[in-house]
C-alpha cells in the first residue's frame, strides 16, 4: 500500500489545486490558475517567485492597479529584502535593476512592444488578476502583453474563476506554441452563505425575500405613504455587528463612504481603550503633531479610534496604507469601501456588505455582473478563522417590481471576451518592430481574432446541423406544402380573406372609393387570386402531421436566419489589420512615417502612452518654448484628463490655450474628435502646485479629493518621464528633469512603499 504525504510549503499544507500548480511550475510549464477569491492563489506566484530568484534568475510580477502593486512591493520587500525586489509604475521607479520586479501591466505591455532589451533576463512573468483582459478600458494592455512576450519567458496567470478558462488557455498555448498547464478550483474553502437584507425582513434568502413581499403585497390594505420600512446600512450593521464583524461594505460612491463611516460612529464604538492607544499612536507616526493634520487624517482619526473606517482612490497614499495596517491588526471591524478594495488587495473578512446592487459604469446605472459580485463577495470567510463567510445585500423592498434585485449565480458567470483596440502607438511600434507579414500575424494572434474564428467554426457547424435537420423535417411533408393548395395555409387565408371583404362591404360606396377602401380592394383582388385553386382534401392525421412539421421548419428557417445574420456580423480576419492600415495612412498624413519608415515625429510617439499626437505635436512645436516650468507642468496636467461630473475648479489665467486648440483641430481634422483629450481646467493644481503653493493652498483650487489632486500631480510626473525617454534635445532633457523635480515633493512625492 502506498501511502502519499502531504505536500508543505513554508508550513502550510497545500490544497490540490496548489499542488497541481506548483508540479506545473516545477515541470517548466506557462500556468494559468482560476480559483475563487481567497482560496490562496497568492502562495503559487510566492512559490514562482523564491525559486526563480533562488536560481538566480530574473522574474517580473504586474498587477492591474498601483494599490496592488505597491502592497505586493511591501510584502516581498518583507519576504526577500529590500535589495531584492524593485517596483515600476510609471510615476514610481525604485530599485530598477533587481532580480524581482513588481510593476503595472501598462508598464509591461511598454516594455514589450519597445522590445526592451532588460527582458532577456527575465525568465517569467507573473499576471496578477489576468481576467482584467475582460476590462473595456485597459482589456487591451494585458492581451498585446500576452502576445508579445518573449518566447524564452513562462507565464503564471492568476484569476478569480472563468466561465471561459479553456478558451483562454487555448488562445495563449496557440498564440505562444506552447503547452500551458490550466488549474481550476470551483470550491471555496470557507464556503459563503448569501443572504438579503430589509429592515421588515432580516436576513433572508433570495426566494424568501420574494415570497414574503408578495404575501405582504397580497394582504396589504390600500394605505397612503410607503407599505414597506425604509432600512439603511445602520439597520444591517446593527443585525451583523454581535456575530459577523470584521465586515467590508461596499459603497459605489466615495463621498457616501465617508458619510456612512460618519453615521455610524456617531451610534458604535467597537474599540476598547488600549486598543484606542495604539491606533491614535499609529495615527500620531504616520503624519505627525495633530496641528498638522488635514480635515481628512482628522475625520478617519475621529472614525478609527471607534474602529471604523473609510477607504477609496481618493484618499491620499499615506491614509490608505494606515487604514490598511489598522484593519490587518484587527483595529477595523467595519470599513466602507469602494469596488477597487476588492481587486487584488488581501483583506479577507467574516462578513461583506453591499450598499446596493446596482453601480454607475461612466455612462449608466446597472446591476453588478455575476463576477463583479463574487469577486467582491468573495473577500468574506477567514481561512483558518471562520466556518463560513457571508454576504449581505441591502434591498429595498418598495422598489421590488420597478427595480428587483439581481440573483447572482456562479454558474451564470460572463465569458472573458476580448476588448482589443488599436492605438496609434501600437501602430507606431508594430511598423518599427515588424515586418508587414509578420503585423499581419500579430492581428490574427489576437484573442478577439481566435475567439471570433471559433464562433464561426460553431456557427458554421450549427448552421449545417440545422439544414441537414430542416431536409429531414420535410420528409411527411407534400409537395403543396408551403402553398396556397394545402389546406393547412389555405384554410386561415380563406378565413382572413373571407373576414376583409365583409369589412370592405360595410365601409359602403362612399368609403370604397377613398385611398384606404381602393388599398382593400387591391388586397381582396390579390389573395382571390392566391385563393383561386380550392385545395383537395387531406384526412385529419395528414393535415395534423403537416402541420406539426411545418411549425418546427418554420422554426428551424428562422433559426437559420439569425445564424447567418452573426455570420455575416463576425469581423473578418483582416478586420484589425485594415484598421493598422487605415491608421498608418493617418499617421503618413500627419508626417509620422513615409516609406514604411519612421519620421522622427513617429520615432517620438513610439514612446509616447498617453495622447501620444497631441504630446508630439506639442513637442515639436514652439509652444513649449513660450511657458515657463510651472506653465509647462500645467499644460503637461491638462491632457488625457477627465473630470467626473460633479468636479469644479478655481477659474485662473494660467497659460494661452489657443497654440494647443489649433494643434487638436490639426490633430482631429485628419484622425477625428476622439483622437484627441484634455481639459484645462485641471491646470491651475499642478501650475500652482509646481509654483510652489502648500497641499493645504493648492486644495482650496478645487473639489477634488486630495488623493485625486496627488494622482493629477503624479500622472503628470508620469508624463514627463515618457517624454524624458522620448526626445534627444539636451537642454529639452534638463527642463523635464527641472519640471518633475517641481512636481516630485512633500505630499507628492514617491512614498515609502
């Protein structure tokens, strides 16, 4: 008998699904692991990661957002020392030559279509939250990474679950001619209970939910004002907070994140006194003296001594990072956060609340996807510490039947699809790295392309199975079916036939002769003569068998006619490569290349990400020339900016828009409106804040949460950095450098991470 050991890594007894990653890992293999959220996919890329570098080789780690890659800087600095590991997002750039790189997959996706030679080291390459390929903004970064890293690199990829896995696998082992290894884990853990929640009902299940309201309905006596409580996030924490703290609630609006932190810590205090001591310590190390505090460090000191708090992008890094370290010291029993809490970030809790189920994407109000549920769902059940994790969902009962709450369901969860769209960089960079054959390939290795040649392989086999099915359905069928000699279509037109011209009779003499009595006389006169031929009769059984047939060819016709209708909406396989050339003939028109060959303008914007036209023309004009530092910074703030609704800004003469509007119009008279994006008004922060003002000063410009106001400030700084790697000039290089050291201080500055 053999007996078989359980198999540990630094201590911790491995699931299956580890184990079978780990054995993949260890055979060579690209690994793409989906499990769902906190089953411990984290420790296959720690295990990737301390093998790699304990062979003395070279490995990158890219996560979606800057929140994850700074936290994963932080734990690996703690794992393998800060000499180790290095971190590159853009406005941050630390240790850069170190064997264990962690930086944003936009950075990646730079590297790679620039060719960067620094790649040759690295021997693999870790996509953190690869199903982020699914994001209609930024989908496009991770597949043109995919595609173009180096052969001689693996990949790890790791993801909440699939509904798609294989697919996906399928496309990346295609696309790189090579075996990858899929591992997936279905089961959670610590398994999740989900549950709704009104104040008339308590917590409820989602058939119990719908059977009480109706019942409530069915009995209701007519009564002004609502039939049903108003309930709010007090109600449910009130419910919760005796048995499934710590809780994550989620808030799709950051301004009632902090709102609702607010009403609560007026009611509830979690916190006993020593525990009170060491978070106003921890607040008093992080930002000093109280004096010095802003109205926000004041406002989440007052919530988190009562063991509450508040987290979303708008707050500035050092705030995050604290509210971070107090809720992984257990000091937070319920945080109010928004979506982003959920990407990534490895704060599990008993508990995870939703304010609502419905959230604003940019353009409308609409339920939360399947897997946008359960990765934030997910979050809840503490390995090790809980039996079972639990969501509650906040319901309102007076809007049932206008507005019902969704039921989510994880075998309903969206295919990963692709969102591959083509920018004039891409273009720029294809043209100087590839041939015309090999651009051609490039498109055809997209994941849209695959996908929609595997649509049309279905659709072409259902198509076939339908007609073949069709021909047979005829067999019983006579040859007068279909016409107006069978009584199974005669009969009913008999009948309508018969039903119009008692209606023609009744209009009378008058009527008859009017536009729509003519019309009707027409129609009689046709189907008289469609009726013509009085069909023979059929027994009762062949009629009913006709009749049956006919219904499902009819059936199966219009089936075949919605098929050939996505057919013929498939995107062809040139499709992108028509739109490079559709692109390229722009750029020819704006002077970036001729001859196949690279202008220096072209040259310039291949190391351009953000409005690479825009920032290219603005560099080889004479606008730059005409503004001081601080004005340039303020230009630099401006573009690719893009306020959200409800934003306002100080109105102050910082610089002469005209030169940048004429360049736009150039830009968008030969590529369109959409080629181009700024907004000025954004300008008067960084002018302001390159001048000199204190944070305190440059917030009184704007209604911008201090986190935005740093993020504008640190975008800019991004910016300039790429124009840094893309212009020759010397005295251009030294002015950038002057203006990022303008930007780069004291609440701007890059953090201890």
């Amino acid at each position: 008998m053999i007996f078989m050991t359980e198999r540990k890594y630094h201590g911790l007894t491995l699931d299956l699904f580890q184990e079978e990653a780990l054995d993949a890992i260890d055979a060579g293999k690209s690994v793409i692991v989906a499990a769902p959220t906190g089953t411990g996919k984290t420790l296959v890329a720690d295990y990737l990661v301390e093998k790699v570098m304990s062979e003395g080789r070279r490995i990158i780690y890219t996560a979606p957002i800057k929140a994850l890659s700074n936290q994963k800087f932080k734990d690996y600095k703690a794992l393998f020392g800060v000499e180790n590991v290095g971190i590159l997002t853009g406005d941050v750039v630390l240790n850069s030559e170190a064997p264990l790189l962690i930086m944003t997959t936009e950075i990646f996706r730079n590297q790679v279509i620039t060719n960067d030679p620094t790649l040759q080291s690295v021997s693999y390459i870790i996509f953190d939250e690869i199903h982020w390929l699914n994001d209609e903004e930024r989908g496009t970064v991770w597949e043109e990474s995919i595609i173009l890293a180096p052969s001689h690199m693996k990949l790890l990829g790791l993801s909440a679950t699939i509904a798609n896995a294989h697919q996906l696998v399928e496309w990346i082992g295609t696309i790189r001619q090579e075996d990858v290894a899929l591992i997936e884990e279905h089961r959670r853990i610590v398994p999740l209970e989900y549950y709704y929640f009104s104040k008339d009902t308590g917590l409820i299940t989602y058939d119990k939910l719908w059977k009480y309201y109706r019942q409530r309905i069915k009995s209701a006596e007519p009564q002004e004002g609502s039939l049903f409580a108003p309930t709010s996030h007090i109600d449910l924490i009130k419910v919760i907070q005796k048995h499934y703290l710590p809780a994550l609630y989620f808030v799709f609006s950051r301004k009632q994140c902090a709102d609702k932190a607010s009403e609560l810590a007026i009611l509830t205090n979690y916190l006993k006194p020593e525990e009170r001591n060491q978070v106003e310590d921890a607040f008093l190390d992080h930002f000093g003296p109280e004096e010095e505090w802003s109205a926000s460090t004041r406002l989440l000191r007052r919530l988190a001594v009562k063991g509450i708090a508040f987290h979303h992008a708008g707050l500035i890094p050092s705030q995050k990072v604290l509210v971070e370290e107090l809720f992984l010291k257990r000091l937070i029993h319920v945080l109010y956060c928004t979506e982003t809490f959920s990407v990534g970030i490895n704060y599990p809790v008993r508990s995870v609340c939703f304010d609502s189920l419905n959230k604003f994407d940019g353009r409308n109000f609409r339920s939360l996807a399947n897997h946008e549920f359960f990765q934030m769902s997910g979050r809840a059940g503490r390995r090790g510490l809980d039996e079972r994790g639990y969501s509650f969902a906040l319901v309102d009962l007076n809007y049932m039947e206008k507005s019902p709450p969704p039921r989510f369901n994880m075998d309903r969860l969206e295919p990963l699809t692709s969102q591959f769209k083509l920018s004039f960089n891409t273009v720029l960079n294809l043209q100087l790295t590839l041939t015309l054959e090999q651009i051609q390939i490039y498109f055809q290795k997209s994941f849209a392309a695959h996908s929609n040649l595997q649509t049309h392989g279905y659709l072409v086999a259902e198509l076939a199975q339908l007609e073949e099915e069709f021909g047979k359905k005829g067999e019983h069928v006579c040859k007068h079916a279909d016409s107006y000699t069978c009584p199974v279509k005669y009969l009913p037109k008999k009948t309508e036939l018969d039903r119009l011209k008692r209606s023609y009779h009744a209009l009378g003499p008058r009527r008859q002769n009017r536009v729509y009595g003519r019309e009707m006389a027409r129609k009689i006169k046709n189907w008289e003569k469609l009726l013509s031929h009085v069909p023979q009769k059929c027994p009762n059984s062949k009629l009913d068998l006709c009749e049956k047939e006919n219904k499902q060819r009819r059936k199966l016709q219009q089936s075949m006619v919605d098929i050939r209708k996505e057919l013929k909406a498939l995107p062809g396989q040139d499709y992108f490569f028509n739109e490079f050339q559709y692109k390229k003939n722009q750029l020819i028109q704006l002077g970036y290349i001729r001859d196949d060959e690279l202008l220096p303008r072209g040259e310039c914007a291949c190391h351009i990400y953000v409005q690479e036209l825009l920032v290219t023309e603005l560099i080889f004009s004479d606008v730059f020339d005409t503004l001081n530092d601080d004005q340039l910074n303020a230009l630099l703030s401006a573009i690719d900016f893009e306020a959200r609704k409800n934003d306002y800004f100080q109105r102050l003469p910082v610089l002469d828009w005209t030169p940048v509007q004429e360049l736009s119009s150039y830009i968008q008279s030969v590529c369109g409106t959409d080629s181009v994006r700024y907004d000025p008004r954004v300008s008067v922060i960084v002018y302001s804040w390159s001048q000199g003002l204190s944070f305190p000063e440059v917030q009184r410009l704007s209604n911008l949460d201090e986190g935005d106001i740093i993020s504008v400030i640190r975008r800019t700084i991004d910016l300039l950095r790429q124009m840094r790697d893309a212009v020759k000039e010397p005295a251009l290089l030294q002015r950038l450098k002057v203006c990022m050291d303008k930007l780069d201080r004291d609440e701007a500055s890059v953090l201890a991470l």
